[in-house]
C-alpha cells in the first residue's frame, strides 16, 4: 500500500476506488463472468488503457472513443 501514500485528496479517492475494482474483480465478479462476457470486457479493458497511455489525447475524447466501442457491446447486454 506504499503507492497510495503519493496520493491526497480526490487523488486518493480516486486510487482507492481502482484498488476495490481490482479486489472486487478478483475475489468476486471473474468467476461468475462467461468466458464470451470476459473476451467482450478484455477488449474494452485494453483499448481503454492503451488510449490512457496516450498523454496528449485529451481525456473527453477517449471517453467518447470508448462509448462508441461499447456501445454495441451494452445493447446487446441490456437485450439479456
């Protein structure tokens, strides 16, 4: 937990909510998740990070990127 200590205010928040995502991800959703369900969410996973990576694109714009790109995929959950 030595990381979190670098981190104040809404920053820290921030890293406490992705330190209970990885948790709650790995000690509880994984495994009840299908194995199509898990290739779906590793693309989206992905290609959100590898647009994080990108210091200049401006966050507003890989927010609409990966709405498009999760679009098809959350209607046809929502149709389950």
């Amino acid at each position: 937990m030595a990381r979190a200590n670098k981190f104040d205010g809404i920053d820290r928040q921030i890293f406490e909510a992705h330190r209970r995502y990885l948790e709650i991800m790995e000690e509880q959703r994984l495994s009840t998740i299908s194995a199509e369900t898990k290739e779906h969410y590793l693309r989206m996973l992905t290609s959100l990070t590898d647009k994080l990576a990108l210091p200049s694109k401006p966050l507003s714009e890989i927010v609409g990127e990966i709405m498009s790109e999760a679009a098809p995929f959350l209607f046809q959950a929502l149709q389950r």
